[in-house]
C-alpha cells in the first residue's frame, strides 16, 4: 500500500477523534455534537466551514489556485438507534444509540484527508468536504440537495465510500453499475365487509382476496419482470381479523420491493397496483395502495469508475481493486449520483480481529451490535480521498 505519511503520521490524532464520535453517537439529523467536533477540526485548519444543510450537515470548502474546476467528497456522520454491546474504552455513552454502521470512521477518514489537502494543496480548484446526516432512513444526502448543495457548491463529481466488514484491510470494492438496491414499502388495505364466520355469503371476505393477491405479486416477478433484471417482492405482514367466529372487514398487507434500476422498479409498482385493484375488484372488495419509494438504487457512473478503479489501483495494487457483487442493501449517495457523476465504492474492513477487548458475541458485520470500525483504515481512507481528489482535479475536465 502507498500511503500518504504525513496522513500517517496524523493517523493516530484522527484515530482519537474518531473514538470520541463513537463513544457519542447521535441519530438521524440530530448529530449537533457531531458537527460542532467537524467544524471545530476544519476550522483549526484553516478551511472554511459551512454548516446547516439538510439540517446538520457540515461542508468543507479547500480552494487552491485559479481553476474553476471542483470535486465533491462525502462522508456519512450518523448512528443508528440500537444498543452497543460493547464494553472498551470508546463504547457508546448512550443506550439506545450506536455507531454500528462506522460512519464515525467514515468521518475520520475524511477529516484526516481535510487537514492533508489543506496543508499540502497540491491541486488546482476546489475541493468539496461533504459531510453528510441522516444516511440511516432519514435521506440527508436528499436534504442536503435541497438546501442547495449543489447550487451553492457546484462540483463536477462526487464520491462516496463505505467500510466492508469481511473484506480484507487494503481490498477496495466497486461496480461501474449498481452497488445497491432502491428501498420500497407498500401498504394495500382490502376493504371487504364483515359478517358472522357462519354466514359468510352476507360479507365479503377480505382474507381470500389478499391470499390471492400475495400469490398474484409473485407472478409480477416471474412472469412480467424480465429474467435478467434483479428484483425482489416480499410481503412481510398481513393482519386481519380479531375472533374465529367473525369474518373481519378488512386486511392490511405490508411488505417491500427491491430494484437495481428505476425501470423495473417502475414495472413492479404498476403491475402491483394493478393486480391489487383489479383483484379487490373481482371480488367486490375495496382497495387502498400506497407505495412509497425511499432510497433510490445507487449506480455508479462508468467513467468515474475507470477513474476510480485506476486512482486506487496505484494506491493498493491493481489486484486488490476488485468487482463488487451488488447488494439488496441501499444507500442514500443514491441522490447524489442521480445528480451528478460519480463513484460510491467499499474499503475492506477486515475480519473483527482490530477490535479492542471487551467487544460483544457475534461477528462485526455492519449493523451488529459488536461492530467498531478498524482505525488501521484511517489512514488508506485518507489517502484513497486525497488521490481521488489530486487526481480528479489535475485531470482533462473531460476525463
Ligand atoms: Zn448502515
Ligand atoms: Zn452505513
């Protein structure tokens, strides 16, 4: 690995930051700690600090020279709402409240970048530090966006990365497609009318209609989505009823829809909606559907790709840069890449052997309530952001 050694020799300063933003975790547009411990870092720097967008986000802004040109970084700095199990040092102060995600790493990553790149500034333009809320659900990379992120910071590309529990230390992961898939609920309410179990022929019974209709969803994905597009139906509750003796008025089915493009999620949502209305129809029953999308699927860019692929090739080794086999999971740099070119990617993790003693049971897969970020990744994060900046920047702008 050729990493950057003044980051190196900062690493362990930022590693001490990075343990704090754990050990005070804050959820979903609500990380002011967080951004104060941000802006304070930048400010002692010398960058200039704006915050506020989409609630608590923090951007740094590092100019160098006269181009006009200017790249975008992100971070993701919230936690989630579960509790650690974790006893070391640096384990959460709050129940109810994790970094299980490591975006407290996926900070320390980026500032320990911030202080290079303004220290050194060896590029030409702009440089973008977008640290971002609200990852877990609340869609901040949204917010941001419309509170002007890219109308106040125009930027070319942007770029986002997240740690992978499992992969190696010094292993990068990407795809010049989709890495993650959009996230969706549907709620379909079959309204029947209700009667006595024994006389059922007074009623309509919404129960065979949402049995039917469960079956039907499943034809959606063998029979109507093309074969070789990815996509998932899963009904995951249905409730009716209150007694055996009473047939209920009516039947809520819940459940999500996964996609790795907007077309055959746009598939799915008509042919569901119409399945459901035209099944409730059939039986004289009425219909609710709602459908709501959350975080659309993130795809990358193909030449920002290339690009990215090259940079960290020269910074890990070509062999250590592989294809990333795409997850159901999703991510909110969705937004930003509907926006604007760019590349999400993952850096390995490791296998859990980094975490300190007292850590939980269990693997340290994301999301795990004994997860901890490896802070041996501070210093590749670092300097896998600034060569992907330095680089970008000293490009062809038509690269
Ligand atoms: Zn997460
Ligand atoms: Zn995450």
């Amino acid at each position: 690995m050729k990493l950057i050694e003044p980051i190196l020799a900062d690493a362990a300063a930022i590693a001490a930051i990075r343990r704090d933003i754990h050990a005070h975790p804050e959820l979903c547009f609500q990380e002011d700690r967080t951004g104060d411990v941000i802006a304070r870092a930048l400010a002692d720097w010398g960058i200039p600090v704006h915050r506020g967008l989409g609630k608590t986000g923090v951007v740094g802004i590092v100019k160098n020279g006269s181009s006009a040109r200017a790249v975008g970084l992100r971070a993701d700095i919230d936690a989630l709402p579960m509790t650690e199990h974790n006893t070391f040092a640096h384990a959460s102060r709050h129940p109810g409240r994790m970094h299980a995600c490591g975006h407290d790493g996926h900070t320390a990553m980026l500032l320990a970048a911030a202080r290079h790149l303004a220290k050194h500034r060896n590029f030409d333009g702009t440089v973008y530090l977008i640290f971002q809320p609200a990852e877990e659900g609340g869609g901040g990379a949204r917010e941001m966006m419309r509170d002007g992120l890219f109308e106040k910071f125009p930027m070319e590309a942007v770029f986002g990365a997240h740690n992978w529990p499992g992969m190696p230390v010094g292993m990068v992961g990407l795809n010049p497609g989709a890495m993650m898939a959009s996230s969706n609920e549907f709620r379909i309410v079959v309204r029947g009318k209700g009667s006595h179990a024994a006389l059922p022929h007074l009623g309509i019974d919404p129960v065979p209609v949402a049995a039917q209709m469960v079956m039907a969803f499943q034809t959606i994905i063998t029979r109507n989505r093309r074969p070789i597009d990815p996509g998932v139906i899963s009904v995951t509750m249905i409730h009716a009823g209150e007694a055996t003796n009473v047939v209920p008025d009516s039947c809520e089915i819940r459940g999500t829809v996964r996609t790795f493009s907007v077309e055959v999620l746009d598939l799915i949502e008509q042919r569901m909606r119409d399945v459901a209305q035209h099944t409730c129809a059939a039986f004289g029953a009425g219909c609710e559907f709602e459908f709501t999308r959350n975080y659309p699927p993130t795809v990358n860019h193909p030449a920002e790709t290339e690009f990215v692929r090259r940079v960290m090739g020269e910074v890990v080794g070509p062999a250590n840069v592989v294809a990333f086999e795409p997850t159901m999971g999703a991510e909110d740099f969705s937004y930003f890449l509907q926006a604007k070119p760019g590349c999400y990617f993952v850096l390995g993790n490791g296998d859990g052997a980094h975490r300190d003693g007292g850590h939980g049971l269990g693997p340290c897969m994301l999301h795990n309530p004994s997860y901890d970020f490896n802070d041996e990744l501070i210093p590749l994060g670092a300097t896998a952001w600034v060569r992907i900046a330095e680089a970008w920047l000293a490009a062809p702008s038509d690269a």
